[in-house]
C-alpha cells in the first residue's frame, strides 16, 4: 500500500530551503514537480507566518515561485492562483 504522504514534499522544508538558505524557490518547484511530487502548502505557510512573514508576502512569494517555475497550464496556474487567494482571504478574515 502506497503512503499518500509520499506525494507530497514538506513545506517546511521548501521554506527553509528558500528563507534559511537561499534555494531560489522555482528551482526547488522544478524539482519537486520532476519527482511526482507536490508541496504541502500548508505547512509552507504556517512555517512563514512562525517566521514572521505577513500572508500577503507568503501569498505574492508563493505565487511568484510556481509561476517562474512553469510546471502548470496556463489554465492550471489561473486554478492554483484563485484558489491561494481564497486561501488567504480565508485566512486573513
């Protein structure tokens, strides 16, 4: 049996990978998206706000990575990009 836990990279790690380190985050992307994988944004984002970090600029930074990366449609980045800022609307209310 197959550990859905095993399609999805930490977003913990990206983020401090990216903050901590310096990775440029379209890499990382790239990489992960190579392996069949995908981030657990959750985690990503609850690492940034421990952090410090404002939604608004965990939002525009994850945004800007996944479109500089190119691993979605077009289509797929207008998805990804509505459903991050419902996401966040969410999140801010």
């Amino acid at each position: 049996m197959t550990n859905p836990n095993d399609k999805f990279f930490d977003g913990a790690m990206l983020f401090k990978l990216y903050a901590e380190h310096g990775l440029p985050l379209e890499m990382s992307l790239m990489r992960i998206d190579q392996e069949g994988k995908t981030v657990n944004w959750p985690l990503f984002i609850q690492e940034a706000t421990k952090n410090g970090w404002s939604l608004k600029k965990t939002y525009t930074t994850i945004i800007a990575g996944v479109r500089d990366a190119e691993i979605y449609t077009r289509e797929q980045m207008a998805e990804f990009e509505k459903m991050a800022k419902l996401f966040f609307i969410r999140e801010a209310a």
